[in-house]
C-alpha cells in the first residue's frame, strides 16, 4: 500500500504528493499540462483565502499553510516565497477573520509565492524525497486505480469528467504583467461576490496587475478592454503603472465548488481514493493544510 498516484500537478497534487513522498510513500504525479498552464501557475500567488467554502475550514486549512509559507519565505531564492507588506481596501479590509488577523499583523505582511519559481521548487522537493512527475493524463480515477492501491485527486476543474462532479464551476480570471515603476507592496481592494477585483502584486517577473471573477465562464483568450480596464483601476492606485510596458496577459479558470472536496471513497475495483480539489481562488493559500488532511485521511484508513 506504499505505491500512491496523484492525479493532477497543480499546487494542491505537487504539495499532497511531497508530504506523501516525505512520509515514505512510492508516489507518482500524473500531470497533464506543463507548470505555466495549470491555474496553479497562472495564479498571482498571494495568500489569502478568496473565493473558496467553506470558510471556516478554508480559514483552518489557510492558518496552517501561512506557517509553512513562513518558513520557505526564509530561503526565496530557493523556494519563490517571500513575506512581502501591503495594504487593504474595500471589504478586504473590513471583513479580515481576527485569526488571519494575527497572522499577518498590522500593516499586513503575507506571503506572495512566485508561481513560476514555487512550482519547481515543489517538483524539487518531490525527487528529493524518491517522487516523480510524469506527463499524463488519466482518462478515468480506475485508470489511476489499476496502477496503485491509492489515488490522490487533486485535478481541479477536471473533477468534472473525471469524478464526474457536477458542483464544480470555472471562475475566470484575467491578469496582467507590467513593468514594475518601483512599487515594492502589495495591494489588494474586493467587494463581496464582486466580478471585479483591484490588486497589484510585485513579483521578480514584473508587477502583477488583476483582476477579474466571472463566474461561469471559460473562455480563456485574453480580452483586450478587460485588460484596459485592469490596468486602469490599478493606476488610480498608483499612477505610474498607466505607462508601464505591458509584458504580459493571463487568463486563468479558478476551480470553484460550493464546498472544498477533501474526502476518502473506495473505488469499485477496492483502490482507495483520496479527494483534494474545489479550493477555487485559494489553491495556494490552503495548499499545505488541504495536504495534510489529506495525508490524515489516508492515516484514518491505516495507509499513513
């Protein structure tokens, strides 16, 4: 029972299968797109627990994880995390749970992952500890199945075929890459269920610029007016990115459930079968305390 797939190499499958593999399990990621395509590696890669349910446990899964983001911000260069100040506007502000709170102190201080250097590092992390990756895709759980007694599956919105789940939905957003004018905080302005949102991300690559929320939708071509519209409410923020260069466009679909599924089934053909996705605009900032229920669930059945 030591041989474990996971299904999906976003940050939630990369982050379960190296706490797996650092537990001495023979795990295997299957991974159908490349890092820069997964909605993990579209994502601006700030912390904070947005857009997903149900927030209670989001806010546990997310307190959990901030620490571990903590300790990897000790080593960015290795890692892509760095513990970065900023500030909150809007009902961000105003609707901050007191445990998050303490967390990230006044001014607020969280940590930003640089996606394009974090996913790497986790792919690292998984052949240090004897795991690998391999460029797969899976046609059905059982396929997963007829190769290992356990399955981990962490494939977002492809949850839809492959667990046949109904309850997921896309959100899409839209970013954009500027030159950075010097702004070294971030910034961050949302309403509640609003389709629109303002923040300003300073990442190596450039400044990060968002953003948008259109439930529904999955076109994933970029929008010339959307990404106008971007760069000029983040400009009223700070005037000099109006005539930033623009380097880049994304378009990300976040994975969306009406309730986080992180839960254990057995598979027709007896494989047990560990499921970890629906996390929507929260990916990263749960990722290492969705992973450890996830590895507790596994205990819970005596494959720990």
């Amino acid at each position: 029972m030591d041989e474990v797939i996971v299904v999906g190499g976003g940050v939630s499958g990369l982050t379960t299968a190296v706490l797996l593999a650092e537990r001495g399990k023979d795990v295997r990621v299957w991974s159908r797109d490349p890092d820069r395509e997964t909605a993990s590696g579209i994502s601006g890669g700030l912390c904070w627990p947005y857009r997903i349910e149900p927030q209670e446990k989001a806010l546990e899964w997310a307190v959990r994880s901030f620490r571990h983001f903590a300790w990897l911000s000790e080593q960015p260069r290795q890692t892509g995390v760095r513990l970065v100040r900023g500030r909150l506007e809007g009902a961000a502000s105003g609707t901050v749970p007191p445990e998050w709170l303490s967390l990230i102190g006044s001014p607020p201080r969280t940590p930003i992952a640089d996606m394009q250097a974090y996913l790497p590092y986790l792919r690292g992390r998984l052949a240090a500890a004897g795991g690998r990756c391999e460029e797969r895709s899976a046609a059905s759980l059982a396929e997963a199945a007829a190769e290992a007694p356990v399955v981990v599956n962490c494939t977002g919105l492809g949850a839809r075929e492959l667990a046949g789940d109904s309850g997921m939905r896309p959100v899409r957003g839209q970013l954009v890459v500027v030159e950075n004018p010097g702004i070294e905080e971030w910034y961050l302005s949302s309403e509640e269920g609003a389709a629109e949102t303002t923040y300003v991300l300073p990442q190596p690559y450039g400044l990060l610029l968002g953003g948008t929320a259109d439930d529904g939708a999955e076109d994933t071509t970029p929008d010339p007016a959307v990404t106008r519209a971007v760069v000029e409410r983040c400009a009223r923020v700070h005037p000099g990115i109006a005539g930033a260069r623009i380097l880049d466009v994304r378009v990300g679909l976040r994975p969306y459930r009406p309730r986080v599924r992180l839960e254990a089934e057995t598979l027709p053909g007896g494989a047990l079968c560990v499921h970890n996705y629906g996390h929507g605009g929260a990916g990263v900032t749960v990722s290492w305390g969705c992973a450890l229920e996830a590895v507790r669930l596994l205990d819970a059945e005596g494959l720990g």
